[in-house]
C-alpha cells in the first residue's frame, strides 16, 4: 500500500525534527493531484505512529485543489484530475499545483 510508506516518511521527517520530543499534532498539506489518499493516510497514521514520539498525536489534513493549464488555449482551472478535458476539447493539460505533500507544521509537547 502506497500511502502505508509515505505515511512511515511523514512518521520519520517529524520524529527527526522533533529531537526527541512528544509531538501532539501534525498539519499535512495534501495537494488532489498528488496522487496520494488523504484518508488512506489518516488510517495508516494510528498504526504507524505507535512506540513513536508521535503515539497519540492529532492528524490534520489540508488538501490543496488542484490546478491544470490547457496547452491548446490556454485556460486554467481546478481540476482533480490530470486524465480531465478542457472546454475547448483539448486534453493536453499541465499541472499548475496540486502535487504537493508537504508537513506543514507540527505542534510538540512543552519539555517536562
Ligand atoms: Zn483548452
């Protein structure tokens, strides 16, 4: 599974940058055209979290709408799918935004 992975690389880059501290919560930005099941995530968190300084933590997730350019005429519009067609009928589309996974911020425990 996928999101299994990338979520243990979340895990991974928040539990180095917290040095050894608990972390209470975990702010993701997800972006439509990434590819990436922001619920799928969710569900791995709770398990691969477990024994971490992350066990516990909240997960928000802020899903970025993705944006596509037409190279035939030039529009740009939202679309969570890259596999869409513009209004003109052409399908030959670019990514503006929309792949992003990115740790936004995170919260961590006050020191005891
Ligand atoms: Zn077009």
């Amino acid at each position: 599974m996928h999101e299994l992975s990338i979520t243990r690389n979340i895990v991974a880059i928040v539990e180095e940058a917290a040095k050894g501290r608990r972390v209470r919560g975990v702010t993701l930005e997800v972006g439509e055209l990434s590819g990436v099941v922001s619920e799928a995530i969710a569900f791995c968190f709770d398990v691969v979290t477990a024994g971490t300084a992350l066990e516990g933590a909240s997960l928000e997730i802020h899903k970025i709408e993705g944006r596509a350019r037409c190279e035939s005429c030039g529009a740009e519009f939202a679309t969570a799918t890259l596999f869409a067609a513009c209004a003109c009928g052409s399908g030959r589309l670019t990514r503006l935004h929309g792949e992003e996974l990115n740790v936004k911020s995170m919260e961590l425990m006050e020191a005891a």
